[in-house]
C-alpha cells in the first residue's frame, strides 16, 4: 500500500494541477532562482520511475537475506518515500499560476521541512522493523507433524481471514474515484480526469483484491485464493511442497499488511498472529494468515509425503 501510494502521488500530482502549471515546470533550482525545468508530463512520470525503481531494488534485496525484519528496508522506504512526495508537493507548488518555469517561486522552507519529515518517518520505520524482530525460540513452529488419515476417507480444510480495515480503504477510495468521475461528468475536472480518476480506481481495486483470502487443503494440493471473487489465486500440488508448518508472524516482521515480500519469503498479512507457512521444493517460502493453520499444514504434510488421502 505504501509504496502503491506514493507512486500514486507522484504521478498524479503533477496531472491533477496541470491547468495551473506551465507547459514546462521548474525542476531544480540553484539558489533562489530556478535553473532547470521539464516537460509536465517528464516531471510527473520521472520521480515515479525512480521511486518504483528505488522500492523494486530494495524488495529484491531484502529478499536475497535471511533477517526475519528488514528494519534498513523499512527505514529506507519511509525516509524515501516522504521526501520524495514532499518534494513533489514542495516543486508543484512553487510552479503554480506561474506563466513561465522561470518565474517558479523558491522550495527551500518546503525541502527544509521535507526532509525533517522525512528523517522522523525513516527513524519510524527502522523502529517498527526492529520492534517485529523476534529471537528465535519466539516463533512458534507446528511444522512436520502428518495428519492420520483412515484408509478410504478424504479429508479437506479450509480457512478464511479477512481484514475489515483494508475493506474500508477499498470503499473510501473506490468512493473517491466514483466522486472524481461524476465531478468529470459536470465538468469540474476539464483535462485532468483521468490523472484523478485512476490512481483512486486502481488503489480501490487493488486494496478490495486483497483485504480477503481462503485457504484451501484438499488431494490437489493448497489454493489460496484473494478477495471477495477468489481471484487470482496461487496453486501448490502436494508434489512440489516440501513441508508445511503453522508460525507466529506479525506484520513489523515482513513488512507491513497485505502482499508482503521479505526475507521470509512471500506472506499475505491481513492479521498477526498465527500463519500457514509452506516450504516448496523450488522458490521461497509462502505465508498466509488463517486460523487453524497447524491442522492445515498437517493435513498438507500427509499428502505431501504421498499417504492415503
């Protein structure tokens, strides 16, 4: 969500104020005085490239380690995040009802107080990081145990968990985009509709997507399925799992809520607590949370070691 939403903010609020900027907005400055500028459509699609860039980078980083709590990620994101944003805020503003880049106002106080914002956030997340590391004796494992399963019967397990507040983001900005386009139908927003309309559209879609999941055991492995639809989903044959445990995790572990990536693997966190954490034969590990997990991953562990379903 966080990094979804700064890309947003970057991207979009350049567009969003377009009928207030000149063709070309001020970028850099030297001194008081602007001495750089770009195309609108350059300065809204450029700080976006880098901060995806900046966030794929250190996903994929944070992936490549074992600590259970990237804190350096999280401080990372955080620092980088707000200050970018501010500094987005603080160049729209110095370039607005200006009839020329070179008449851009100064950002000075505003990269001042950017970047003030930005260390307190940055120390925020390597607090939050370092509050989810846990010693190891403090995860609790329930993996490797099978379940007993009598000869000519079947057994399925299942389990759902969702999160209410993700649903109330998902409503709040699906009501934000569904505003946006009837204040386009009206009028209100000539020219700059769709830089209003799609980030609140597709936040809404993406955050509805995943504010639920299903969990499911049966001969052909486990689905997890996402959101209210059960789409998309992720399969696993029983043949292409090693092991399956039940673990404790929380989201200062891996990251925060929702789709995760760390160096524990992939985890969909829509609660902490208690997780189905699976153990495939190729790529990482891959955590749901759901109640009930230490029966599913017993269950998981007899059809993976291929006894009688």
């Amino acid at each position: 969500m966080w990094i979804t939403g700064v890309f947003a903010l970057l991207a979009a609020l350049p567009l969003a104020t377009s009928g207030r900027l000149p063709e070309r907005v001020a970028t850099h400055w030297g001194g008081e005085a602007p001495d750089g500028s770009m195309p609108l459509w350059a300065a809204s699609a450029f700080p976006a490239l880098i901060w995806a860039a900046l966030a794929l980078g250190t996903i994929l980083t944070t992936r490549r380690t074992s600590a259970s709590t990237p804190s350096w990620a999280g401080a990372t994101l955080a620092f980088t995040g707000v200050f970018m944003a501010g500094v987005q805020a603080s160049i729209v503003r110095a370039n607005l009802d200006r009839a020329d880049w070179q008449e851009a106002g100064s950002v000075g106080l505003g990269i001042t107080l950017t970047f003030a914002a930005a260390l307190a956030a940055g120390a925020l997340g390597w607090i939050a990081g370092r509050r989810g590391e846990l010693p190891s004796h403090a995860v609790e494992a329930g993996g490797g145990t099978p379940m007993e399963i009598p000869a000519g019967e079947r057994f399925v397990w299942l389990s759902r968990t969702t999160n209410p507040w993700l649903h109330l983001v998902a409503a709040v900005t699906g009501v934000a985009a569904l505003a946006a386009v009837l204040a386009a139908a009206c009028g209100l927003l000539t020219g700059m509709q769709w830089a209003v309309v799609t980030p609140f559209a597709l936040a809404s879609v993406l955050t509805l997507a995943f504010s639920s999941v299903q969990a499911r055991v049966t001969e052909k492995g486990l689905e997890v399925a996402f959101g209210p639809l059960g789409w998309p989903a992720r399969r696993w044959a029983p043949q292409d799992i090693e092991s399956s445990r039940a673990e404790s995790r929380t989201p200062a572990q891996v990251g925060g809520w929702g789709y995760r990536l760390s160096g524990l693997g992939t985890t969909v966190m829509l609660r902490a607590g208690e997780c189905l954490v699976v153990h495939p034969r190729k790529g990482a590990e891959f955590a749901v949370s759901v109640d009930d997990a230490e029966r599913g991953a017993a269950l998981l562990n007899t059809l993976s070691a291929g006894r009688p379903e």
